[in-house]
C-alpha cells in the first residue's frame, strides 16, 4: 500500500492558513482605514507593511458580494478561481529584494458577471502589482 503525499505536486504554490485573514478586528480596521485600488473587476484594499523575505506573503481575504451574485454556487465559483489565480501568481508577484508588500489583503469582486478565468488571472496580476509598489 502507498501513501501520498497530501497536496503533491503544489509546490511552494500553496495557500496555507496563516496566509487566509481571518481576524474580524483587523477585517474591521481594513475596511475602515486601509488604502484602496481599484482596476476592473477588483476593488483591493491593503494595510500595514512588511519586508518580503524568501517566504513571506500577506494574509489575504477574498470577497464575491451576495448583492451582485445570488446563488452561492455562483459566489463560491468566482471565489475559488480568485484564491487560484493568487495562489498560482503570488510568488512570481510578492517575490524581490528588499521589497515592502501589504501585511493585509482584501480582494473585492465588483462585476455584475462573471468573466473568464484567464482574463480575471490577468487583471489580478495586474491589481496586485499597483498595490505592491505602493
């Protein structure tokens, strides 16, 4: 009998729990006095500042509005591919010398539909570069 390895093959790609926001007080402080960037479909909020190091990600919250989608199975799509598409790109995005990147996350879906997964990929990238240089 073989064991395997559980999530072989992922890599240094992983998303592991101490990167998920799960702090309601720091949820709070972020929607209340977080910067913010917007570039469509995301709204992306960012506080605090930390130095990267080989390993070092930000926590990350990710948010697919009920106003906007009603079905959850709708919400927890978009949501799924959003975690993937930062999962995938967050080394090649937070990776550097001597670079300061947010402590804190929010990713905010604000389209009224979905969109393709490459193209959401895309402006993802794209969104989380503004806020790095920042």
């Amino acid at each position: 009998m073989v064991l395997l390895e559980k999530h072989k093959g992922r890599g240094s790609n992983q998303h592991p729990k101490q990167e998920r926001l799960t702090s309601k007080k720091v949820i709070e402080e972020l929607f209340e006095k977080g910067s913010s960037s917007y570039l469509y479909p995301f709204r992306i909020l960012y506080k605090g500042e930390i130095l990267a190091e080989s390993q070092t990600f930000p926590q990350v919250l990710f948010s697919v509005p009920k106003r906007n989608f009603k079905k959850a199975v709708d919400r927890n799509r978009i949501r799924r591919q959003m975690r993937e598409a930062y999962r995938i790109n967050k080394q090649r995005v937070f990776s550097g010398q001597k670079l300061k990147i947010p402590e804190f996350l929010a990713i905010l879906y604000t389209s009224k539909e979905k969109i393709p997964f490459k193209q959401l990929e895309e402006k993802l990238i794209l969104i989380l570069e503004r806020c790095k240089n920042t």
